[in-house]
C-alpha cells in the first residue's frame, strides 16, 4: 500500500488493534508476503460479517476464523500459485502434492497433468482474452518451471525403472521426450545479432500454452538454425533480431530454407522488422501455401499465430488470409516506387542543410581525444525513461493515460503497471545496493571539419593536426535525404552539421557506454527457473545504460566540452531532449548504416578502453549498450533519411572504400531499388 485516506476520529491506537487483525494489516501495509492482499481481503469480510451479526443480534458474536488460500486443498493451492504466480510455496506444495499421490500408488506427472495444467489453462484462457497481461504471464510461467524441475528428478528415476523392468539398458534411450507437447517451435536471433529479451517473452509465453520450445540462442549462423530444426524436428522456426543488418540475414535464412527442403512456417520478429518488409523482402524467398512466413508484432501475438498454423483446420484459411494480405502489401509498395520521386545526389546536395557559421560550439575543456568513463548506478537512476520498460512488457495504456506515470491510471493495464513497476524498484534497488551491475564506457572530442566533398565529416585528435592539414585521423562517412517532398527545404545529411573548412573550426564529440553484468544475473535466474527475474534484469540493464548515455550526454555538454555550462534542466526535460545539440546513433535513422561503429570503435580504441566489443554484425556487446555521434551546433536535428538511390550508395562505397555489392548488402533496408 502506498496511501490510504482515514477519519482521524476512529483511528485506533495500534495497540487497539486486535492481534489477528494488526498481523493482517502490517503485511499488507509492509507487502511481507505475497498473499497480504487476499489474507486482507478475506479478514475485512469477516469483520463485516461480525458488525453485521452484532447489529443484528446485539452483544458480541464471535468472528469467524480468518482462512487464506493457504487453507485450500493442496491442489487447489498449486492451482492458484500458478495464476497469481506466486512461487513462494511451489517446492513445499509440489512435494506434499507428490507425496500424496505416490501414497496411492499414483505418478510424479500427475501433478503436471492435474493442478499445474489447470493452472496453465486458466492462464492461457485470461492472457488470451485480454484479461492478464505479459509480466503476469511470465510469473506464472516461473512457478510452472520451478514446480517441473522439482518434479523431474522423480519423473526420470521413474523412467529408468520402468525401463530397467522391461529389460532395456535406460541410458541407451532418447533423453528428451517431447511427445506431450502442443507443437514444438524452434526460436533463435540470427548471426551477428545479440538482443534477445523480445525472443526470452516469446519462449515463455509459447511454453506458458504447452510448447515445447527449443531456444538455441543469439549470435545463431543460418546452418546452426537449420541443423536444429531437422534435429529436433520442428514445427516452426522464429527468427529474432533488433539490429538492421538482421533483417538481410533473415532473408537469407528464407532462402536457404528453400534451397533446403524444409518444411516449415517461419515466424519473423523484432524491433526493426516489419509486416511489409517481411512481406516485400522475406516470404517471396520461401513461403507457400505449407510453409507460410509471417510477421509476427509481439509475443502476445506468438500463440495466435503457432496454433492457427498447427490446426489442421484452422491452417488453410489462415494461410490463405496471410498470403492475400501480403500480396496487397506488396503491390502497395511496389506502387508506391512508382509514384515516389528522388532527387539525384547532385541535386540533392544543391539543397543541403545551411547552418548559420557563427553559432559554431567553442573549443572543448577537456583534452581531445579518447577519455574512459564510468558512473555510478544510483546517480543514473534518476535519468531513467521508464516508457520504454513497459513497452518491452507490453503494457500500453490509452489516452490520455499513454505513457510513465500516466499508464498507472488506465483502467484495463494500470493496475498490473504499477505492480510491474514496483518489481522493478525492488530489483533496482537490489542492483544499486549490491552493485550487481557496472556502467562505463569512453568518449572523445575531436576538431572536426566537412570533408572538402561535403558528403562527410574530418577529425583529428589535436588542432594543430588539423590546422597543418595533416590527414584525418578518421573519417565518419554520411547519407543525404533524397526522397522528394513539397515541404523539404533542404535535403539533409549529418555532414551539414559540421562547418566546412574556413567557416568556423568545428568539433565533434562521440560516445560508446554499456551496461555490464546483467548477462550472468540473467543466467543465474535462468538457472533457477526464474524467467521473470530473467527479464526484469535485462530490461532494466537497458534502462540503465540508456540512463548512462543521457548522463554522459549531460557531461560533455556541460563539463567535458562544456559548450552550455550553464545548463540546469531536469530529468525530465533530458528526457524531452530540451537541450542543445544531438546525439544521433549510428545504425538509426539519421545515419543508417551500423558499419560506422567501425570507425568510431578503431578510434575510441573502445573494446580495449572499455571491454565493448562489435559482433560480425556490429552489434554491440554485451546487449545493453549505446553508442552516438555528439553535434554540438544549435541548428543540428534529428530526420530520418528514408530510401536512397544507386547514385548515392555508389559514391558511399567508393567513400569509405567498399564494393558496391558489399555495401549494398549492409544498406539493404533503405535501397530504393531491387539490388538482385
């Protein structure tokens, strides 16, 4: 309980309070125990009864005794742990439950296949009607497994005993019987990718509706996904993936499942997917009427999808309305080429970005060059941006109660975000006080310069060097805007936000930070069947390294470069970026293309400095890390720059030194033209 409104003039003093009652009303106010609001509940019920009964009869009458769901037949209780997903009597409740039936001469799995299924039916029945949401689903999918791994070492001895009866040799049999199970679903993020919180959710939940699911992790090579699903003989193949370069290996999976044989539908998603790229791009490469590829928005989505695919019945009209649906997606886009019109790059560049020179940042304070870095858990806190988190729980209100704090006041999902919520200030705090994860990272000022094509940007790691016109010490290669449009002023790039030669001696700052630790926490919940736990710690790792990058953000402006000194805003107004300047990341749309990391990382000397690495993908490592370019300038935005033609990624590769067919490859998603 957070507040309560009283009468001042019937308080009691606490010694007033009978004991049974003061007991109930502590645990509720303290939260020590999961069933504080139920024993609550039910002790306000029966005081009512009582003053009802003394009204009528006059006198005292005695008040009934106060029972808890803890006072339920054993299965009942495993039933309800389950739903409320409270996992705090599983093993005592799993083992009394277990005892009583081999009593009787019954089995282990008669537990699973009695209250536990019980349990899990009426979960997927109340997620699936819209009546309990994700981090609920989640809990109970922790006391499922916590109850399973208890119980699998009587299942297995009872196997080999069985076995040994019949005369067969127990360790010459298959270990891992899937037969019970719905349909088995194969999940992996693809190579050189390492976000994997949405593809954790989505196991769970599919396992939550009895699916057995093979999670065989990040980082996964085309031949190590395709090997698995004939292994383990698969219903269906998920692929995950956050970065965009994911997206073309996906495509490529696609088509080596078609040059393979194989069978099954394959399910797409993740953060930078989408219906109509997998519609354009991704199905063309192997869905059929059998095989279908699907988009797939979020986990709650997932079970919708797999058992509409797996009912015979229910699969060919399903199938059928997907096909249809991305046809017309596809005609839409292939329309819409038809119709958009693109600037040439010369013609593009004609109508850069102008800034006015004068406004130019001054020097920075701080030496340039490379500097380590790292912050202190509870001093970013403050700078958390909690929308985010509840995006990744898929919990989202609606208007006017969108968005932190205001989601506590929807109707349908405010109560379960504030539960949420409060779990997560009790694992932060966890972390903070036990420092159970570390921030740090580097960043660096250099004296920068529009490179004398205009199309990029110069640095040196001293004045002098730039002022001898030595050679850049690197240089960080930019797109232009070409995409026509009646409103567009100007078509941009992040080059115009650094002065040419001879207009202004310009700087530019950069940053690479992460959040480390949170993958052995993550495991060690795993370990423990603790799914939520496992989750909670990823989310918030982002949270806080997210927290990071604004902090150091804060610092180079103020401090570090100290360009605007005298800035005082808020967490808030941080958040609602109020400040001057721009911190655009590579990869994002304003630079789309991730191979820029390279640049910044060769010349931070990041993973030495700091321990953060690039996969072959370059993404980063470990998964709860950010990395942004630092403009300085008043005027500089942030835009998106959209589709570019073959002019322009022609002059991009021979700019930083590509093949065509190579850098086309790695700016797949934004090619306004069919590269095959």
């Amino acid at each position: 309980m957070d507040m309560g409104i009283v009468n001042a003039k019937e308080m009691l003093a606490l010694s007033e309070v009978p004991k049974h009652l003061r007991g109930v009303c502590i645990d509720a106010v303290m939260n020590t125990r999961p069933d504080a609001t139920e024993r609550l509940l039910t002790a306000t019920e029966a005081e009512k009864e009582a003053a009802e009964a003394r009204k009528r009869g006059g006198g005292d009458v005695a008040v009934a005794k106060t029972t808890t769901w803890r006072d339920m037949p054993i299965e009942e209780r495993i039933t309800h742990s389950l739903v409320k997903g409270i996992s705090e009597f599983v093993d005592k409740d799993t083992e009394e439950l277990r005892a009583e039936i081999a009593a009787r001469g019954g089995r282990p799995l008669e537990v699973i296949e009695g209250p536990l299924m019980a349990g899990m039916n009426v979960v997927g029945d109340l997620f699936g009607s819209g009546k309990m949401f994700l981090p609920q689903v989640i809990k109970s999918a922790r006391v499922m497994k916590k109850a399973v791994a208890y119980l699998l070492p009587y299942m297995e001895a009872e196997k080999r005993e069985n076995l040994i009866a019949q005369g067969i040799d127990p360790d010459s049999q298959q270990q891992d019987d899937d037969s019970q199970y719905a349909g088995k679903f194969l999940i992996a993020t693809v190579k050189g990718d390492v976000h994997d919180i949405g593809k954790n959710i989505v196991a769970v939940v599919l396992g939550c509706n009895n699916y057995k699911v093979y999670d065989i992790g990040v980082m996964c090579e085309c031949d190590k996904i395709l090997e698995k699903a004939k292994e383990y003989k698969v219903d269906a193949i998920g692929l995950s993936g956050l970065i965009t370069p994911s997206l073309d290996e996906m495509v490529f999976v696609a088509k080596e499942m078609s040059k393979k044989g194989l069978q099954v539908p394959l399910l797409i998603g993740g953060a930078t997917t989408s219906k109509m790229h997998t519609a354009v791009k991704i199905a063309p490469q192997y869905a059929s009427d059998e095989h279908p590829v699907i988009h797939v928005l979020d986990a709650s989505r997932a079970v919708t999808v797999v058992s509409s695919l797996l009912n015979a019945d229910d699969k060919p009209d399903y199938v059928a309305d997907i096909a249809d649906e991305y046809a017309e997606l596809r005609d839409e886009y292939y329309a819409s080429l038809e119709d958009r019109k693109f600037l040439t790059l010369e013609q593009a560049q004609a109508k850069r970005c102008e800034l006015n020179w004068s406004k130019v940042p001054p020097a920075p304070k701080t030496a340039l060059g490379a500097h380590t870095i790292t912050y202190e858990l509870s001093d970013v806190v403050p700078l958390i941006d909690w929308n985010p988190f509840f995006q990744t729980w898929e919990l989202r209100g609606r208007y006017p109660n969108r968005g932190y704090p205001k989601i506590f006041n929807d109707e349908t999902v405010g109560a379960e975000a504030k539960r949420l919520f409060d779990d997560a200030q009790k694992m932060m705090k966890q972390i903070v006080d036990e420092k159970r994860l570390e921030l740090r990272g580097v960043y660096g000022l250099y004296a920068a310069q529009r490179s004398e094509g205009g199309e990029d940007v110069d640095v040196w790691d001293s004045d002098a060097a730039r002022d001898a016109k030595e050679k850049p010490k690197a240089t960080f290669c930019m797109f232009r805007q070409q995409a026509e449009t009646e409103s567009a002023a100007a078509y941009m790039s992040q080059a115009d936000f650094i002065a040419p030669r001879g207009a202004a001696k310009d700087y530019l700052g950069m940053f690479a930070v992460a959040c480390f630790g949170a993958e052995e926490w993550a495991n060690k919940y795993e370990a423990q069947n603790d799914d939520f736990s496992k989750i909670m710690m990823q989310a918030l790792a982002d949270r806080l390294v997210e927290a990071c990058a604004e902090a150091l953000h804060r610092d180079m402006r103020t401090k570090y470069w100290g360009y605007a000194s005298d800035e005082t805003l808020s967490a808030e107004d941080l958040i609602k970026v109020k400040y001057e300047g721009i911190r655009p990341a590579p990869g994002y749309p304003s630079q789309p293309d991730h191979t820029e990391k390279r640049t910044m990382w060769d010349l931070l000397d990041v993973e030495s400095r700091s321990g953060i690495k690039l996969s072959e993908s370059i993404s980063m490592m470990p998964a709860s890390s950010v990395s942004a370019l630092v403009f300085a300038h008043p005027e500089a935005t942030y835009f998106a720059v959209g589709k570019i033609e073959k002019d322009q990624v022609k002059s991009y590769a021979e700019r930083k030194g590509y093949s065509l067919p190579e850098m086309e490859r790695w700016l797949s998603p934004m090619l306004n033209y069919d590269r095959d």
